[in-house]
C-alpha cells in the first residue's frame, strides 16, 4: 500500500448522522420560545379544529385557588391532567382541556383582611360590594399569574376562555343548584354543633379542617345522684372531658348499657381537692382503677350497678350554684365506650355532633319527663361565653389568633370551689384546625343552612344510597380511593352549607319567622336573571330584597345573608362547564386531584351532583399522593426543603420535571430534590441522544418502504417490540399508567436500541452500499421507531418531542396535531423474539469476554477480535444458524463451533454450555469500515479497504 493510499479521507463516503438537534438541550431558554410559537400559532385552537367530530374525552379540571405562585402539587397535578388529555387527544378523540380556578371563599377573603388589618382598617366598615370587588381583583391578578405559570409547564388548554367561580354565569348556575335543592326539599336550616373557627369567624365543613397534636386541660368532674335508687342518691357519677369548657353546655350524661358498671366507695385519698373517704361513685367497672389513679385514692367495690338502675338516674349540674339548676338525666348512648374516661360521657349537644344527635334521640322522651330539650348557644361567633352561661362572664374559650383563652381555667376553678372536680390532668392528641389559619377550631351549636343526607327524595332514596350507589358506579385509580370515599359517605353528618363570610355566592334564598324557604318560582327567577347579569353582588346591593321579592316584599321574609360554602361553588363547577360548554360533555370522563379531596372536591361535587341530577359528574376518579423531600419528610420553608418549580424550570427545564412525574409513583406520596433531579436528567439525556441518533440517520432516508418480508431478522424483530411496546403504551395510558410507559420506553431505548439494535446496525447503515437491503431495511424501521416513540412520549415531553418532530418534518405544524402510529397486527412475531432471545443471549458471553480482553489491553476496540464460540446448547446453536453472527457481536469475525469448549474458555454463569475464546482477527485494517479481514485490497482501484466497502465505493461513485 502506498503513502498516498493509506491517507484517503473516507469520512465523506460515509452515511454518517447529520442532524441540527442539538446534544445540548437547552430547555431554559428553548421552552419559553416554544411557548410563544404555541401561542402566536393558536396551537389550542388547531387542537380543536383537527379534533372536530371526533368523540369527546372530558378530563374536568379541578379549580385551584386563585391566590398565590403554583407550588410543587400545583405542578404535578397538571402535568398529569396535561399528559392525559393530551394522549387522548392523539388517540382519535377530541379531549378538550378547560382550565378552572376556585375565587371565592376564606382563602381570598382572609388575604383582602389582611391588608385592611396593616392600614388599620375595618371590613365591616366597607361596604360589602366595595370589599367584594377588591376580592374579585385580587382574584383576577393571581389567575392572569398561574396561567402563565401552568403554560411554562407546557400545560395546553383554553386559557383564554377558562372557568372561574366568580365568572357572572357561574354564579347565577351556582345560586340555581342551590335553589333546586330548595325546591327539591332537601334545603333546611337548623341548629347543630358546627366546627367553628373563631379565628374567621365562620363555619367549616370536614373537608375544611386537618388535624393536629395539642396538649390540653382534662378533667373528671363528679355529678350528684338527685334522683335513682336509694343507696345511689347523694353519690356521684363522674365524666371525663379534654374540652373543660364545655361544662356550661352540659345538658345530660351518657352511659352504655353494653359494659358493666359499680358503685364505689373511696377507702383513701392522697389529694388538695377532689374525693375524701367515705363518699361513693360510680364509675364503668373496667375504668374504676385507672379513674381512681388519677386522682390519687383508693376505691372499694361495693356492687353492681345495672343499666336499669343508671336509665332511672338524674343528677344536679356540678355548677347547680352558679345558675345551672336544670335536671342532668343518664341517658343510654351507642358512642360511649370503655377504653378510656370513666364509662360516662359528658353530653354537651351544643358542642359535639355525637352529643347533639344522643340528645335529639332522647328528646320526646326527655319533654314527656319534664325535662327541656331546648340547646343552649353558650359561646358566641368570638369564642366568648354568652348568657347562656352563667357565672363567667367576659371568659373567652379562644382569642383572635387561636390561643386558648381563660375559659377552661376558670371552669375548674369553679368546679374546685364547688367540690365537684374529682381530678384533672393534661393530654396530648389529635385536634381540628382549620386548613387555612391553621388555628385550632371549636364546636359550637349554631343556627346554619344544611341538606338532608337521609331524608326520602320521593324515589326511595337519600342522598348518603344515591351517592353510596354513585361511588359503586365510578372507576377509582387506585382503587383504594373507592372504599376511602365510601366511608367518608356512610358516616357524613348532614352537609353544612353556610358560611358567615362576605366573598362568596349567597344562600340566594329568603325565609319565614320558622325557617321555611320561599317556594316562588317568580322570585327564583329574578334571582337568576339579576345574577346571569350583574353577578352574585346584586344578592347585596341597596333594595335588594324588596327588588326580589317585588310584589311579596310587604309578607315577612326574611333575607338570608349568609354565603355558600365554597366546596358547593366547586362542587357545583360540573353544571356550568361541563353541561353548557358545547365543547365539553356531562358527565366527566375523569376528575383527577390530590388524595386530599376525597373529603374535598370528589366529595361536594358527589353529593351535588346526585342531590340535583342523581349520579356523579364523573366516570372516573384518579388521586395523587403528595410531595415529599428525599427523606421522605413534608415540604416546608420553615425545613427549608421545598422544591419550587419555577426554580427547576429556570435551570433544567419543565421536561425535566415532566419526567419526574412520569417516572414517580404517582398514586402514592413521591420524593423530589436535588439528587431525583439529577437522576431525572441523566435519563433525560439519553433519551435526548436516542433521538438525536435517528435523526441524524436519518438525513439519509428517502422514505422508501420496505416489506416486512423482505427485511432482515432483526429489522422484523424491531417492528415486533414496536407492536409489544404499541400495546404497552395504549393500555398503560387508558390506566393513567405512565410510569409503566416511561420504563418500558426508557429500556428500550437504552437497552434494545442505543445499546443493541443501533450498535449492531451502524456499519450496515454507515458503510453499506445505497441498494443494500439491510441498510435501507434499516432507515425503514429507524423512521418508525422515530415516528412511534416520538408521538408516543410527545404527551409527557411536549417540548423536546416538539423540537424533534420538526427537526425531522420541518414543513408540519406541530407532533401535537398528530396521532399515535398505527402499528399493523402482522409486526408481531413471537417465534421470532424467542429465537433472538436465544441469540442474544449467546451475545453477551462474547461481550463479556471481549470486555476482559479491552480491559486488559489485548484489544482495543471490539473490531480487533475474531473470538470462537463454543455453544453445546442445541438450541442455541440452531438459533445462530444462518446469522452473521460477528455483525451481531460486533466483530470483524468470528466462528461458532457446536462444542462444549476448552477448559479455560470464558463463561457467564447464567447462560449454560457457551463459552468464548478470544482470538485477534487476521488481515488489514479497512480504512474505511475499520474492520480487520483477510479481503482488505482485493480491490485493486480501492487497495486499503475490504471488498464490501470498495464495492460500496463503486456504487457510490456510479451515483454520483
């Protein structure tokens, strides 16, 4: 060979990648770009053209609060909403995302509070309309934010006509779900024990309030026998409480007649105040010690006490003194239990729902006895006692800011000085706080609006059977989210409507001296009509009342001011989206939140929607966990360990948070920080490099079609996992499945292509000549495997799947507008990926070995070696029948031999009867292949390459 000869540049001849899709992702800077171009091209509004027609997939989005930046939950709730009506949309339907934001309620209201509170002005002395509109403005700011904050993440959806609760329309839509509850007789106001948030000033439903550890007073008070059996009158009957103020409340004792119960005398006392030897108590029989422990004395068992003889009881009130001089009846309670206390339950019906519903149980009974069952209101809205409860005046159960007031100690003092306080401690449990103050709350008995949950609609059902019979009907991902649902449903207490707030949608109704609604179809409508028109300020305006009433204004009804719980104003969302949006259907194909709105949005929207229509507004119902920190800790910034998405996009980008959420288990809490960051990245970039290699393949596609029969083997073994994987990725998206989809499109494209299939592949589609069949077999199946995973992951990817859809096409639009490949039945051949699996088995002790032989520098690349197989599995040896089997190996030769092999050969523990010995490949080097064979300058016009490349040459040189 000559100098000249051994110098030839080849790289030309070469069908090297070429391709302008960078390695380098650039996301920060690319995404807000493509935002813009989405925008500027009217990406949504394309969507919804190319969709017409098509059948309707609805995911309904729930409305998040207007009223601040998005947060990590924020993020990973639409990103899910996004990838799933985006997978739909690109499977043959029109599935329409209508963005949606909760405005009204505590959480706005509070913040307008706040700033009244730094310029030392007062709500109240504002005009309601005033403060109102002020609401509404700061309502309006945060939507205008979040929506570029949800675009940023590639969220795709009508932001320009999304659903707001303070949109006039919804409103009036509101206000008429509510009147159709009125009309249907559903709607009633009563008093009962509410949580209260004296911090707000208004009530709060459960969905409301999340719990807590606090330490608080308890105390075991003893109630004199008046009246029972002869050895029983002048003892006591002692209860136990946590909640010390509510002694003023109490009305009656509860006790079990499941349980054994005796009377006591105390033998020894240690104590300043409390029991002294001699006096006689009854207490549970199981609890009589523990009772006695905590007041540091000794007890004697003096005899049973039956639950006829505890029903025949009336005791005084412990503060009979102090003005509480009513009859304290022993009433038989399905709630008291004897795992703690006493075995009786102080029963203040003006502070407990279980109180409250033992009382009304009791109550015809009790007025047959003489006994009043009227329920005290001993608390007002400010936490202070009310006249209702005698002897402390100015004592306040809770401040302004939820700290506990001076109630509780001055009832135990009271108690003390009465002789009537048997012990008192401290506790540590679980307490309600408000969601939003996080204050602790109270219960307090309250005049408030509420629906029936098992009064007869007229069909035989309740609202509780109707929506019980709702949640059987609904497809729950996971499913365990059905049974958790159902439990919230089968114990709920009536539904509080009410709140004692200004922002809001009124209780639109008006009402008589006894409490009855106005049935007025006439006044209904104007209602509606003024609404649909001026919104729900109009409820408040000046002449409010005598302009609805019109010709009624003269009778006596009575305008409630009250405002609708918002979780009714979300629960109602389903009416005016879903039903008179002609681009949206009823009900939802899905509702998809945080697991939290199980008591939440699932919950409202549930009991409206079967209140009002008798089923649920969905079909399905998917929950998220929660975000923690990597060690599985809850974000806060007092932990300094939030993740703010704003701060991931900004430098990595929001694929990379997109894939994150992809990759996690989202049904369940997942992790997120620095390091899952990383990780996320890593995969990204292979991915990313996947992608890039096919494109730059495929600069040389023509676009030819090649057979399936006419393929090589491992062409058709590509189109065989492209039609496993087609079937992976449908089924997994329908199970709102992504992570199975991520990890088996993840693995395939590390594993089987950048690791096998285009490792393998390269020196046919680098080297070969323009007509071979293997090379242009080879571009045929790499544009399918480009189309297929492309559109496959564009739903989870949106941008980089975008910039490499147009890199590929640049004449198209957008991979958004297009549709998942369809993948022919005829691709799969499961004979053919078993055969194969055979091969490559045997490939990985040849890889395995060669990997020994590079390590020790016996080689340097793989091209070098020219190993003997020895392979005494018959199976496996007729699998390698007829394949180039050093291609395959990436070796410039290679020889496999049916034996077991020498002693000394390489083996790999887990593939039997294979083993390799490494052997140097004879010849010259290819200066343009770089393999080494025997046939190198065969050629004598290409004297420094091997025959297939001067053949290749020569074909190349025809052609051009």
């Amino acid at each position: 060979m000559t100098d000249t000869a051994e110098k030839v540049d080849y790289s030309s001849t070469l069908y090297l990648p070429q391709t302008d899709f960078p390695m380098r992702a650039g996301l920060p800077q690319k995404e807000p770009e493509m935002v813009k171009r989405w925008q500027e091209m009217s990406l949504y509004k394309k969507l919804r053209a190319s969709a017409a027609g098509r059948e309707k997939f609805v995911l309904h989005d729930g409305p998040p609060y207007a009223n601040g930046n998005i947060h990590i939950g924020h993020a990973l709730n639409k990103i899910l909403k996004d990838v799933i009506t985006r997978s739909f949309q690109m499977r043959g339907f029109d599935a329409n995302y209508v963005p949606g934001w909760d405005c009204h309620g505590l959480p706005i209201e509070w913040k307008i509070e706040e700033k009244y509170r730094e310029k030392g002005k007062n709500k109240d002395e504002v005009p309601v309309n005033e403060f109102r509109q002020e609401c509404r403005d700061f309502a309006s700011q945060w939507i205008k934010i979040q929506s570029e904050e949800f675009k940023r993440l590639g969220i795709e959806g009508d932001f320009e006509n999304p659903y707001t609760t303070m949109n006039f329309h919804a409103e009036a839509r509101i206000a008429g779900e509510l009147l159709k509850i009125a009309k249907s007789g559903q709607l009633y106001r009563g008093s009962k024990p509410v949580m209260w948030s004296v911090v707000e000033r208004t009530a709060l439903a459960e969905a409301e309030v999340e719990y807590a550890d606090v330490e608080s007073d308890t105390i075991w008070v003893k109630f004199p026998v008046v009246e029972g059996a002869a050895d029983l009158k002048g003892n006591f009957v002692v209860i136990w409480t946590t909640t010390p103020w509510t002694i003023p409340g109490n009305r009656a004792i509860s006790f079990s007649s499941r349980f054994p119960y005796g009377l006591y005398e105390v033998e020894s006392a240690t104590n300043d105040f409390g029991p002294q030897p001699g006096e006689k108590l009854i207490f549970a029989t199981r609890l009589a010690d523990e009772a006695a422990a905590k007041a540091k004395l000794t007890l004697k068992f003096l005899r049973d006490v039956a639950p006829e003889e505890l029903v025949a009881i009336t005791a005084a009130h412990p503060l009979a003194d102090l003005g509480y001089d009513f009859p304290v009846p022993l009433l038989d309670g399905d709630h008291v239990t004897d795992d703690a206390g006493t075995g009786f339950v102080h029963t203040a019906p003006s502070h407990g729902r279980e109180d409250f519903d033992a009382w009304m149980h009791h109550a015809r009974d009790l007025e047959a006895r003489g006994i009043s069952a009227k329920i005290p209101f001993p608390v007002d809205d400010a936490g202070f006692y009310t006249a209702d409860a005698p002897g402390f005046d100015g004592a306040r159960v809770m401040d302004d800011n939820g700290k506990k007031g001076d109630a509780n100690e001055r009832v135990i003092k009271a108690l003390i000085a009465a002789d009537k306080l048997f012990a008192r401690g401290r506790l540590k449990h679980s307490y309600p706080h408000s969601w939003r103050s996080k204050k602790p709350v109270i219960f307090r008995n309250t005049p408030q609006w509420f629906v029936y949950m098992d009064k007869d609609l007229g069909d035989a059902t309740t609202l509780r059977s109707r929506a019980l019979a709702a949640i059987d009907d609904t497809r729950f991902v996971p499913a365990g989210g059905q049974n958790r649902l159902r439990a919230m449903i089968e114990t709920r207490p009536d539904w509080v409507l009410s709140r004692q707030r200004a922002w809001g949608v009124p209780i639109a109704v008006f009402v008589d001296e006894n409490g009855e609604v106005l049935q007025d179809d006439a006044v209904n409508a104007r209602i509606l009509e003024a609404f649909e028109a001026e919104g729900a300020d109009a409820w408040f305006a000046e002449g409010a009342r005598e302009r609805f009433l019109d010709t009624r204004a003269n009778e006596g009804w009575t305008q409630v001011r009250d405002i609708l719980d918002v979780w009714f104003d979300s629960g109602s969302t389903h009416s005016f989206v879903l039903e008179d949006r002609p681009d949206l259907k009823w009900p939802a194909d899905v509702y998809l939140e945080g697991s939290d709105q199980h008591r939440g949005w699932f919950h409202s929207s549930l009991l409206e929607s079967c209140a009002t229509r008798g089923r649920a507004p969905y079909n399905a119902v998917v929950t998220h966990g929660f975000t923690m920190d990597e060690q599985g800790r809850k974000m806060s910034k007092s932990l300094g360990n939030t993740v703010v998405p704003q701060d991931v996009m900004k430098e990595s980008g929001a694929d990379i948070l997109r894939l994150w959420v992809m990759t996690t288990d989202y049904w369940e809490d997942q992790r997120l920080g620095k390091t899952i960051i990383q990780t996320n990245i890593d995969a990204y970039r292979k991915l990313r490099n996947t992608v890039r290699w096919m494109l730059g393949t495929l600069a040389h596609d023509n676009g030819e079609e090649i057979a399936l029969a006419d393929m090589p083997e491992l062409e058709q073994l590509m189109l065989h996992r492209l039609a496993e994987l087609d079937k992976v990725v449908r089924e997994g998206y329908d199970a709102f499945d992504f992570k199975k989809i991520t990890r088996s499109l993840i693995d395939f494209s590390n594993v089987e292509l950048s690791a096998f299939y285009f490792d393998v592949r390269k020196d046919a589609l680098y080297c070969d000549a323009p007509s071979s069949l293997k090379r242009r077999s080879a571009l045929a199946v790499i544009r399918k495997l480009f189309d297929c995973l492309v559109t496959w992951l564009a739903p989870m990817l949106p941008f980089t799947m975008e910039e490499a859809w147009l890199s590929r096409n640049p004449s198209a639009v957008s991979v958004h507008l297009e549709q998942f490949p369809t993948v022919p039945a005829e691709w799969l051949n499961p004979a053919l990926d078993e055969k194969w699996e055979k091969i490559r088995k045997v490939r990985t002790v040849v890889t395995g070995a060669l990997e020994i032989e590079r390590r020790e520098k016996r080689i340097g690349s793989s091209l070098e070696a020219a190993p003997v197989v020895h392979v005494g599995d018959v199976e496996l040896f007729k699998a390698l029948e007829g394949q180039d089997f050093a291609e395959i190996c990436i070796t410039s030769a290679i020889s496999v031999v049916a034996d077991e092999g020498p002693a000394d050969a390489f083996r790999l523990t887990e593939v039997g009867k294979v083993s390799v010995e490494p052997k140097l490949a004879e010849g010259r080097k290819c200066a343009r292949s770089w393999k080494i064979t025997p046939d190198v300058g065969s050629d004598p016009e290409y004297p420094d390459v091997s025959a297939r490349d001067a053949a290749a040459l020569r074909e190349l040189a025809v052609r051009h």
